[in-house]
C-alpha cells in the first residue's frame, strides 16, 4: 500500500540504461486512489509513425505530464529496439547479422511463431522484403518469383503488425503506476486501464473521414481494441490501389475485408486477430476471433457486409459524433432559398500538418470551418482542443462562431494513418443540419501550436452542378491543404 508522503513510485526513463526513477506522490494518495481525479489529455503527432493521444486520470497536472513522459520514454526505447525503419534498432541490427539480445525482441519473434500457427500461415513475421517489393513497385505489379525470393530471405523480419500493439501494452504497463485509470491511443488502436466505462467509435472504412458519422460504436472497460484494414493506407501500381496488408501465403495484397475491430485483453491480441480477419476474410476471421480470446469483434467485409458481437452496436450512440475531442460550435444560420447541392455531392478537405524538428511534437490547436459569400458562418466542420482557455486563443474561429458547446468526445479505433494526415469532410448542411445552396463557399482552417505559430489560411470553392477543387496555402506548419467537391466515393 502506498500512503504517506514519503510514498513513491519506481519508474525506468526511456534510455537503454533503463535507469530507474524515484517519485514522490501526494500524501493524499492511497492504494486505491480515493482522491477525486482530473482528466488531463495529451495529443501529439509522429509517435510510431502516426498520432498519439493519451488520456489521464490523475490528481494533479504534474502527475499527469510526468507519466506522458514516462510513457513516451517506454515507446521511444521499444522502439529503437523493434523498428526496422532505423537502421540503429536492434531489429535492423539483428538482420545484418547480430545476434537477438533483448527479452523484448526474442518475445516479439517467438510470439510471431505462435501466431503464425495459430492462424495456419496469414500472420509470418519473415515479410520485410515482400512488403518492400509492392510499396516500391510503381507501373508493374511485384513478379511472383521476386516475391517468392523475398520470402525466403533469412532474417527478413518485419513486427509491425504486432509490434505497436505490444508497445502500447507495456506503455501502459508504465502508466498504471502514475495513474489508476487512463486511454492510450495510438494510430486508432486503443488500451484502456482502470474502472473507467470509455465510449468508443469504430470509423467507417467507406466513409473514414475524421469528423464522418462512425460505422460503430461500443463501450470498453480495462482492455484494448485494435483495427486494420487497408483504406488508410494503401500502394498505387499503374494507378490502381492496393491494400498495405499482404497474405503470407499468397504474397498478395488483400481485400476480402474492408475493416477488423477486435477487442480484447490486450492490444497484442487484438493486433494479431484483426489482421488475421483482413486475410482469412469475415467468417474466418470471426470464427478464429471466437476461439483465440477475442471479447467482441466488429468486421466489415468488401461488400458492406457486417459480423460482429453483443457488445458492438451499429451506428454512433445517442450522443452527437465528434473525433476525440473535437469540439462543435452551434451557431444559428438561417437557410437560404436557392439551388440545391447535387445528390450525394460533399468537400473533402486533406491537411497536412507538419512535425517541427526534435522530439515528439504536440498536437497543434486546429479549427475548420465554412463562411458564404456574405462572411457568415455556416458550418463548424471541426475543432481540436482539450483546453478552453487555448480554445478561445483561436480567434478567428471563436469570433466567426460566437457561441461555443462541448460535444460527445470519444476515442475512435480506424486503421493507422499517417502521421500529421488527416481527412475531413462537409455534407452541405448548416450548424443546424439544414441544406444550404449552390454557391461560393470559403472554407478557412485556423492553427494554434502551443509555443510556436498561430496561422489562419483560407481557399474558396463553388459548389454548384460540377466538381471543383480548391486549395489551401501551404504554411511553415502544413502542407497545402487540398479541397474536393463533387459526389462521395462510392
């Protein structure tokens, strides 16, 4: 038991040196935390390669911040031990040769084997140069001897496919002891911990967009939900696109399933049965989901059609959708007599935000959102924030809107997307969900980054009978942004 203010906790820092670290708790504090406990959130960009958010349920700010550190610490030292994209990693090293010297790597590469006969041959960690073959083929699709040949290479090891789901597994193994309850989410796979109920939504394969209605939705107490699938990200080949998950046993690419939502004890687990259900296909994958200790399971073949659980339901909740954290701004918009919208017509948005150099970068403030000609606003698209006091900082934002409410927040599970790269998405409705008509619309998006710049820019885009396309100026903090109107993706 833990009480007293000479209490501590022993943590290691993220170097090789696994150097421990003494801290001292608030004397308040006993073993089961019977303190009231705040929710500090914490989001950041390129951590494993995609987005990083962790939610904490402690008793005081420097709590908090001291176990995302901590945390990140524990995925910066698994990580120069599993990557294969550093070529100082001791996975990088161990395929020119070297011998396997950690616990972490030798359990990684022993639980490979494990999983490749548990699911006859569709998980097989020696996929490295196959893998390299299609994201490197450009007009030609990889030739079956090439592949074969690549296969076969001795210690052609590649562990991402279980490999984040056991990082964020012992990351939160380092959580637990700063915090009794907590969300840790990286790339849409998600390990919850503590008593705490988490409302979270599955993102729609068809329909991924960061602020789109989701597919699913399911509440998750002390366990972990993976996803994959290939509609983030995906190999163009003489411009037709081809899912990044690669059958073991054929060494092609797979498509019989669109989106795997398996929920589990652990990440690992989940990790391993949802990429399998990619390439087995839905009854399969749903099949060995039951038998190999999945709690629930979400799948969404090619086709639109659905297998899932109990514990899953179709749809968002009764709540209104909103991405983690976002934030909607309810401002009245009388609508407008005119022309309407084409059927299914929409505007995609792409931004790109850029990571500034040196360490993990924190997750800027972002608002989006859409103007008519007459400078009113129409649509709130999306705000991401945790804090109020920065929220009002987004003053072009704050002084178009007017208003403010807190909408449903929830963490959502999706395939991993690139880091920085997010898609959204405006249906041509108001903030009161009315229509609006054809017209010029401008869409403006609005950056805040704690410490660093604070930047609006903005593209017009007619929406009328035809498509068009806009784009939003780059700037020292994003690439240019991309704007899209016409009919949805079928």
């Amino acid at each position: 038991m833990l009480t007293g203010a000479a209490a501590t906790l022993t943590v290691f820092s993220g170097g090789q040196s696994s150097e421990a670290l003494s801290l001292p708790l608030p004397s308040d504090v006993g073993e089961n935390f019977p303190v009231s406990l705040g929710q500090f959130v914490f989001q950041r960009e390129g951590v494993l390669g995609t987005s990083f958010e962790l939610l904490v349920g402690a008793v005081r700010a420097e709590g908090a911040r001291m176990c995302e550190q901590q945390v990140l610490a524990e995925i910066e030292r698994l990580r120069r031990i599993c990557s294969i994209y550093d070529p100082a990693s001791e996975i990088s090293r161990v395929r020119a040769g070297a011998s396997v010297a950690s616990p972490e790597l030798d359990f990684l590469l022993s639980t490979y084997g494990l999983w490749s006969q548990r699911t006859e041959g569709a998980i097989h960690v020696n996929m490295a140069e196959v893998i390299r073959l299609w994201k490197e083929a450009r007009n030609l699709l990889p030739a079956a001897d090439a592949l074969a040949e690549a296969f076969i290479q001795p210690r052609a090891y590649n562990v991402d496919a279980l490999g984040k789901g056991y990082i964020i597994d012992r990351a939160v193994e380092v959580a637990r002891r700063f915090a009794p309850s907590g969300l840790l989410n990286i790339g849409g796979d998600i390990r919850v911990w503590g008593g705490i109920a988490w409302p979270i939504g599955i993102a729609d394969p068809f329909a991924p967009a960061e602020n789109a209605p989701l597919i699913g939705h399911f509440i998750l107490r002390d366990g972990a939900v993976a996803t994959s699938g290939g509609y983030s990200r995906s190999v163009s080949i003489a411009g037709r696109s081809y899912s990044h998950i690669i059958d073991p046993r054929t060494l092609q690419p797979v498509n019989l399933v669109s989106s795997a939502s398996i929920v589990a004890a652990d990440c690992l687990t989940a990790n391993a049965l949802s990429t399998a259900a990619n390439v087995l296909g839905l009854d399969e994958g749903a099949r060995l989901a039951n038998l190999l200790g999945a709690w629930d399971y979400f799948l969404v073949d090619a086709n639109g059609r659905i297998a899932s659980t109990a514990g899953m339901s179709l749809g968002a909740a009764d709540a209104p959708v909103a991405s983690p954290l976002q934030a909607a701004a309810e401002a009245p918009v009388a609508p407008v007599a005119g022309a309407a919208w084409p059927t299914n017509f929409q505007v995609s948005i792409n931004l790109k935000f850029k990571a500034p150099a040196g360490g993990f970068a924190k997750r800027p403030y972002v608002a989006v959102w859409v103007e008519d000609a007459n400078k009113k606003l129409v649509r709130t698209i999306t705000v991401w924030g945790a804090d109020w006091k920065y929220l009002q900082e987004m003053t072009g934002w704050w002084k178009a809107a007017n208003s403010y409410s807190d909408a449903f927040t929830r963490s959502v599970t999706r395939a991993t997307r690139a880091p920085g790269n997010y898609v959204l998405v405006w249906d041509g409705l108001d903030d009161k969900k009315q229509p609006v008509p054809q017209g010029e619309y401008r869409i403006f998006m609005e950056m805040n980054r704690e410490h660093g710049r604070h930047l609006t820019e903005s593209a017009a885009v007619t929406c009328g009978a035809g498509e068009q396309s806009a784009e939003i100026r780059a700037t020292p903090d994003s690439d240019t942004g991309k704007i899209a109107y016409g009919p949805k993706s079928p």
